[in-house]
C-alpha cells in the first residue's frame, strides 16, 4: 500500500504541477504581481491537500506569530522538496534566489521571473554574493519581500550533523533584517532522492526571529543552535509517535546522542 499511494501521489502531484501551470498561465501573466501569488499559493495548498489525500501526511506548520512584518529573511532547514513549497501560503512576497539556468525553462522560468527573483551566475563566489545582496537589497527597497534561504545550502537527511554556509551570515550583516529560522524534520516522511512518500504528520515551527546587528560569530551560533534544538525535539517526537517513519542511519545515529534507541 505504501508503494502504491506514494506512486499515485508522485503522479498527481507533477500532473497537478503541469495542468496549473497551463491553466493559470492568462491570469498568472496578466495580473499585477501581488496577485499573482495566488497562483503559486493556491498550488502550494493544493499539493498539501493532495499529500494529505493520497500518502496520508499531514502538515502541522506553528509560530506563525513569529513572522515579522515587512522584510526578513526566512531560514528553514533543507531536507527534502516539502520544505521549498510548503511555506509559500505563509509569506507576503517571498524570495529566491536561484541558479540563472532555472530561467531558462520554458514555463518555469517564465512564472520564476514574473516574480522577480535573483538569479545568479556560476562562477566567483564573492562575486556573486555581492551581486546576490544588491539585487536582493533593490527588491526589499522596493517593495517588503521574504528572502528564503536554506543555511546548508543543500538538502541533508534528518538528524545530519549541521552543514552551515557563510553566506547566510553575510547577507544577514549586510541587509540588516531579521532572520526567522524553521525547523522541521520534513526529510523523514518525505525523503530526498527517493519516491516513498511516508505517512504521519510533518511538523515544522517558525522560531522565535533572531533580531538584526548582531555580530556574525553570535548570530551563526544562535542560528545553529536554535534550529538544531527544536530540531532535534522534532525529530524525538517523531522517533516516538505511535507510528513512527523509518529512521535513516543519520537520524538513528542523532537519537542515540540524544538517549534515544530506535530501530532504522
């Protein structure tokens, strides 16, 4: 059965993906910007309701009062596809910054522009940072935005030791708005480089905001240890519900440092 509803979900939901891209294509393109969102929104919602539906995963999203007016940037932990779309109906105007080849897309690339995200180049790291925040500093100027960026840069199992980028800290210093991590342990019910889709209920929190001007040395440790912390709860409560999702060698191996012996 697990096999099945997470091949049926799979399906729907890229089904989903491309019919609504067609489909709201008249009104995505031709509404001022601010009403557009619907559209990315709307799927946002959609998909979870079918993730609901079809592999029987809930979603349980808290802190929302947490979430500062205006601009800020968003952090969340990065572990699977879940957490780049889930958060969308949470947020104003939000964010990306992404790879410039993503532009390219036929359709995906038009929606991504539409909604005037940055795109970066390959090539000189500080280079591209400093392009990253005036770009991303013009946007804010202009209008209250949401910058969503995932500290470790890439998508890492539950439990994995942490993998924070500098980069982060640097945009931080340099925009002077507050930064919200999120946690969540999204990976083990939705894993990354896998098709299982496994059921329960993905919990994730937006923390407590990390306030600007602080010095980067005090604000990568508050970052880390607060998102590692109510991750690691997470990923307890988890490891204890009733039943339980498989654990990965990562989170297995996490549980135990924190006195917790699990089967993987």
């Amino acid at each position: 059965m697990l096999i099945i509803r997470s091949l049926a979900f799979n399906l729907v939901f890229y089904l989903s993906l491309v019919v609504q891209m067609i489909f709201w294509t008249p009104y995505y393109f031709l509404s001022p910007r601010h009403r557009a969102w619907f559209v990315p929104k709307f799927w946002s919602r959609t998909s979870m309701w079918l993730y609901d539906k079809i592999a029987t995963t809930k979603n349980e999203i808290t802190g929302v009062e947490n979430l500062p007016e205006g601009s800020f940037i968003l952090a969340p932990k990065h572990q699977s596809f879940w957490d780049a779309i889930a958060f969308f109906p949470y947020l104003d105007d939000a964010l990306y910054i992404l790879k410039r080849e993503l532009t390219w897309i036929p359709f995906f690339g038009w929606y991504i522009m539409k909604m005037r995200m940055i795109p970066v180049d390959r090539g000189s790291r500080s280079k591209a940072l400093k392009a990253v925040v005036t770009a991303t500093r013009q946007e804010m100027d202009r209008n209250p935005r949401q910058l969503i960026i995932y500290p470790e840069g890439t998508r890492r199992p539950p439990g994995a030791e942490p993998s924070y980028k500098y980069g982060i800290v640097e945009i931080y210093s340099q925009l002077g708005v507050p930064v919200v991590p999120v946690a969540h342990v999204a990976g083990l019910y939705w894993p990354r480089r896998k098709f299982l889709r496994y059921p329960g209920t993905i919990k994730a929190r937006f923390l407590p905001p990390i306030p600007p001007g602080l010095s980067k040395d005090e604000f990568m440790q508050r970052l880390i240890g607060e998102t590692e912390a109510a991750c690691d709860q997470m990923l307890v409560e988890a490891a204890q519900a009733p039943n339980p999702p498989p654990m990965p060698p990562t989170a297995v191996k996490r549980l135990a440092e924190l006195g917790v012996t699990v089967k993987a």
